[in-house]
C-alpha cells in the first residue's frame, strides 16, 4: 500500500558510489564563485603560516625565560665558555653540552623587553590568524549556500521536466528526501569540510616543515604516523561508503512511508489498520537503524583511532626530545615548539580521516540527487511550436495508441472527435482508460502513435503550457494549497479582479459558504483545505476553473465528492459553464451525464459504444448494463471491471 507507484514502480536507485564523478559535479556547482573560492584559499594559507609560526615564537619565549633562569645562576665575570669548560673538566659533560648550546650572558637574568616583544608578536599573529579564520568561514559559507540555492533551484526546474510515469513509479517521500533531507545534508558537509580539509592538508605541510627546520630526527618519528593513519582512515572509509549510501536510502523509503500513512490517517483509523501500519513501519524503521548505526560508528571510530596514534607519537616525540635536549642538540623551546607542531600535525591527520568520512555521506547525498537531475525528461517542447489563436475547441483523437508499458497495450486505435461546444462525456468499467484519455489530451502522457488534434493543431507541435493554458481541469481529489480562499480561487487567473472572483464563486455556489466564515475570502486555509468539507474544496476548485475561463474543459468525476443537493447545483453551475465551451465529462455515477451531446464508452482501451444517452439505452448494449446495474444495485457487468492496465 504505496502511494504515488504506479507501473513499473521501483525503489530508490541502489548503485554503487561513483565518488570522484560525485565530487567534479560538486565542484562545479561553486564554479559560478571562482573569486569567492580563491579567496577562501588564500584566506586559508594565510592563516595556517600564522598559526603555524606562532610555536615557534612561543619557543624563542619560553628559551628567553629559561636561559634568563639559567643565566642568573651562573657567576657573573666568567665567560660561558670558561663555565663550560669547567663543567667538562669535572666530568659533566652533558649538562656542559647543553650550556653550551643555551644563548646565556652569567649573571645576566631575564630579558623582559625581549620577551615582551615575542609575546606581543604572538598575540598579533593570532588575532591575525583569527581574522582570516573569520574570513574563510564567513566566505565558504556564502559560497556553499550560493551551490546549494542552485542546485536547489535545478532540481525545483527538474521536477517540471520530467515525464509524469517518474512520479507514478517513484514515492513522494523519496523524492521529497532527495529534494530537501540530501541536499540539507549535502549542504551541513560543504559547510564543514571544505575549508577543514582545506586548512588540514595545509596545516599538514606547513607544520612538516617547520619539523624538519627544528629537528629531522624528531620529524621522521612524526611522519611515521602519516602511513598509519592513511592506512586506517582508507580501510574505514571503505566501509563506511556502502552504509551512508544505505543510511540515506533508507531514510527516502522511511519518509516515503510516514508521508503516505499520515496523509491517510482518516483511511487508516477508519479500516482500523493502525496496528499494520506500526507493522508496516517496522521492517523500515529497523533498517535505518541498522545502517545508521554501521554508518556513524564505523565513521565514529575514526578519531579515537587518530587520537590513539596521536598519543603514541606524543610519547616519542617527548622521550627523542629530552634526549635531544640533555645533549645539547635542541633547546627546550625547540622541544615545546616541536610538542606543539606534533599536536598540530596529527590533529588534521585525525580531521581529515574524519572529514573523509563525513565527506561520504555527503557526497552519498549528492549522488541521490544528481540521480534524480539525472533522470530522463519529457521530450522538449518543438523549436517552431505551433499557437492557437480564436480557439473553437474541436478536438480529434486520431489512431490513437497508448500504454503505460510496452507489455500492457491499453488503447488502441482509438478514434473521435469532439465538435466546437459539444459535452462529451466518458464511461466505463475501473481500469478502462477514462482518465488516461484526457491524460492524453492534457500531455501528462505522450501517445506512441497517432494524434490529437486542438482545431486540427497537433498538440505535439504546440508547447505543453499552451496546450494546457486552453484546458480547465477539476479533478475528482480536490487540490488546495496553503492560502486563502481568495488565492486559491484566483490560481488559474492571477489577474483576477475581486469582482470577478466573487461572480465565479457566485455561479458555483460558494459564496454563500465563504461569507460564513470569519475571514470571508481571506480565511487562511491549512494544506490541502483541511479546514473544509470535502465538498466545500471540490466547489472551491470547480470555482477555479470557472474563473480560468478556458475553451475547453475537463471535469474528472468533478462531483463525486458532493452531497446530492450540492450536486444538483453544482451541475446547473456547470451546465452554464459548459455552454460554447467543447466539455469532456469522465463519470461513474452515469445520472450526471444523461444530458450529454455524445456519450463515449471505453471498454479495455477501446470505444466500444457511443451516441446520446436515450440512444445507447436503446441498443441494449454495454451502457445499458452499467447503467441499470447503478440503479438496481446488481453487479451485472462484472466482466471488464478492474483492467487494472494503468491509472485511470
């Protein structure tokens, strides 16, 4: 029980991750902001050479305060050398290796101007390094959101493009996921990797380099880390690609579900099925769960994983550099500044293991929506279109062939016409091909052979909004959006005057209702005019296309919905509307149509009967059958009902 399949319905598309093509698609969407993403790298490079040549000049500080120490212990008139000779004349060879290589005046203390300019320069750097900082995010930011507003507006335009069968065999939930849950989350990983690993790679290099400036030694213990984690970060994000493919798949299916059931809660509660719809929900639900959490702890293990890396080469770095240190070969403000810069180096080895991971998601999102740009669109309209002008409403069907699918034929050369002004109504068993008709007539659907015919205009040489401009549609499911009443009336007529709303809304039997209500005309409705009877939305939709004025007209079991009284008015309303005007009227309660000029009878794809309503209950033929069996209550014409061929 799922809403928006129809033939051919499949689920979302499971193929494999292609990562690199994802990412040039990605890439792309920011190349409209070329200037705005150079920026954003030299931002970038600016700050990381700040951040990383602060440590060192916290080194330089922290030597300054320790040789400053050092030098006030020792006895002022003795050179250095002198004391360091000494020292190795008594054997301390160690602690004279390491005076010697200290920048110390004996009996001279702290340099406090010294110091105080390197913690100055320090504070400048950083506030430096903030402001780039700053800058880079404030950029990337306006850059991601500018990707994602046309990427946004690609789909939106994709969505009108594409042939109505995608939205027959795809759920609305998972379209509505890829449109907003895949990009949101598309968006959340551009906003927080871009600039990350950006500044990480850089960092990485930045950071090497001062390493190798300091100490070689201490630098070929850090580097050996940079194979470890690569190794690791790969193997994961091997794994973690399947699951965040399926984590967010299986959210599609999730909201598909939740979008069907809620939409048809009055339907659940009414048949008492809440407990298989919670059923239902479950199989759903578990494998969501299921995938999430593969997705988020295999992606989740990365950083403990580095963090543990990191801490090992900590250890290495401090044991090396203390030795370094005792023999003199590194001052203990290189040591700091090297302790400093193996932090700094093995932090972005973690981001970026992390962010890889993140980027998968990501890019498993984005995957899911190029699918979707990627599908097949209707045919484009022809270059050198035709345009009606002074429409009389003749419409032909000519050797018309359709189906839904090749292996289930549903009309077949099917042919008729419909003069200037006649009331054409069409009837028959489920499945017969009522609906697919005026489908046809509407190009929601294309036919495979044959044409249709607007004054002897074929449609497929007109564009399909031009074609749909001289149609007035009302449906069987009253549609209403969220606005008011006056809004809703005047969608098909924009430039509708408030007089002219109120003369359609007169016709057709609103007015009366609208004035009860608080608001009148501009009382707010909820999504899909929840706050209304079902027969109050259908006369607020047959009040539309009143006021749309169309040549020709489409009225799909338009009073269905409708208590009988209401009825009655509604088909004054519409007999009025009708007049000069070529009506195609698809009916299952067949009173409604006995007025009818032609009477067309469809039967497996086929028009099977046709003529005026006392003539075709004289021949005794199939519409005699249905007709009686209505109004004697028998189920006489069993045989036909349910073709099942496609939708009506």
């Amino acid at each position: 029980m799922r809403a928006g399949h129809g033939p051919g319905a499949r689920g979302p598309a499971a193929k494999p991750l292609n990562f690199r093509s994802s990412v040039r698609r990605i890439l792309a969407l920011m190349s409209p902001d070329r200037m705005r993403v150079a920026l954003v790298m030299v931002a970038a490079v600016v700050s990381v050479a700040l951040a990383v040549t602060a440590p060192r000049i916290l080194g330089e500080a922290t030597n300054v305060i320790f040789d400053g120490v050092i030098g006030a212990g020792l006895q002022p008139g003795i050179s250095k050398a002198d004391q360091v000779q000494a020292l190795r004349d008594s054997g301390e060879d160690q602690l004279a290796d390491m005076l010697a290589a200290m920048d110390v005046v004996p009996g001279q203390g702290l340099d406090f101007g010294r110091l105080g300019m390197l913690v100055l320069g320090v504070l400048a750097i950083y506030l430096a390094a903030f402001f780039f900082g700053w800058l880079q995010a404030r950029v990337t930011a306006r850059v991601v959101q500018g990707a994602m507003y046309r990427l946004r507006k690609e789909v939106d335009g994709k969505l009108f493009r594409l042939p109505m069968s995608h939205f027959q065999r795809e759920s609305r939930g998972d379209v509505l996921s890829r449109v907003t849950n895949d990009i949101d989350n598309l968006a959340q990983t551009l906003s927080q990797t871009l600039t990350q690993i950006i500044t990480s790679a850089l960092t990485i290099v930045g950071v090497l380099g001062m390493m190798l400036w300091l100490s070689p030694l201490l630098a070929l213990i850090a580097v050996i880390t940079v194979p470890v984690s690569a190794v690791v970060t790969v193997l994961i994000a091997r794994r973690s690609q399947a699951q965040f493919m399926q984590q967010w798949k299986s959210t599609g299916e999730v909201n598909g579900y939740i979008e069907e059931m809620f939409s048809a809660q009055d339907v659940v509660k009414a048949f008492g099925q809440q407990e298989r719809v919670v059923e239902g929900f479950r199989p759903a639900n578990e494998t969501l769960y299921r995938s999430s959490f593969k997705a988020q702890f295999v992606s989740g293990i990365i950083m403990p994983t580095m963090q543990f890396i990191s801490n090992l080469n900590y250890v290495a770095v401090a044991v090396v550099g203390g030795l370094l240190v005792a023999n003199g070969r590194l001052s203990i403000g290189g040591v700091q500044a090297f302790i400093q810069y193996s932090r700094q180096f093995s932090q972005p080895l973690g981001q970026i293991g992390s962010l890889i991971n993140m980027l998968q998601s990501g890019v498993a999102s984005a995957e899911r929506v190029f699918e979707l740009l990627d599908e097949k669109e209707q045919d484009p309209d022809p270059r050198d279109a035709l345009t009606l002008k002074d429409v009389q409403g003749r419409v032909a069907f000519e050797h018309v062939d359709f189906s839904y699918s090749p292996e289930a034929p549903l009309i077949r050369d099917l042919s008729f016409t419909a003069e200037p002004g006649q009331t054409v109504a069409i009837v028959g068993p489920t499945g017969a091909g009522k609906t697919t008709l005026v489908n046809l007539l509407m190009r929601f659907y294309e036919v495979d052979s044959g044409r249709i015919t607007i004054d002897g205009t074929d449609i497929a040489r007109m564009r399909r909004d031009d074609v749909r401009q001289l149609i007035g549609m009302v449906l069987q499911d009253a549609w209403l959006f969220e606005g008011t009443i006056r809004e809703n009336l005047a969608y098909g007529a924009p430039g509708a005057t408030d007089e002219q709303i109120v003369e359609a809304a007169r016709a057709t039997h609103v007015d009366h209702f609208v004035r009860s209500l608080p608001e009148g005309y501009d009382t707010l409705l909820e999504y899909d005019g929840g706050s209304l009877s079902q027969g109050q939305r259908q006369l607020i939709t047959i009040a539309r296309a009143w006021l749309a004025n169309p040549s020709i007209l489409i009225l799909d079991e338009a009073t269905s919905s409708v208590d009988t009284r209401t009825e009655i008015s509604i088909r004054l309303a519409m007999n009025a509307l009708r007049e000069a005007r070529t009506s195609f009227v698809i009916a299952h309660r067949l009173s409604t149509i006995r007025d009818a000029d032609v009477i067309l009878v469809v039967r497996h794809g086929e028009i099977v009967e046709q003529g005026t309503h006392d003539a075709l209950l004289a021949a005794e033929g199939f519409y005699a059958q249905l007709y009686r069996s209505q109004f004697a209550g028998t189920e006489t014409v069993a045989e036909g009902a349910g073709d099942g061929a496609g939708p009506l």
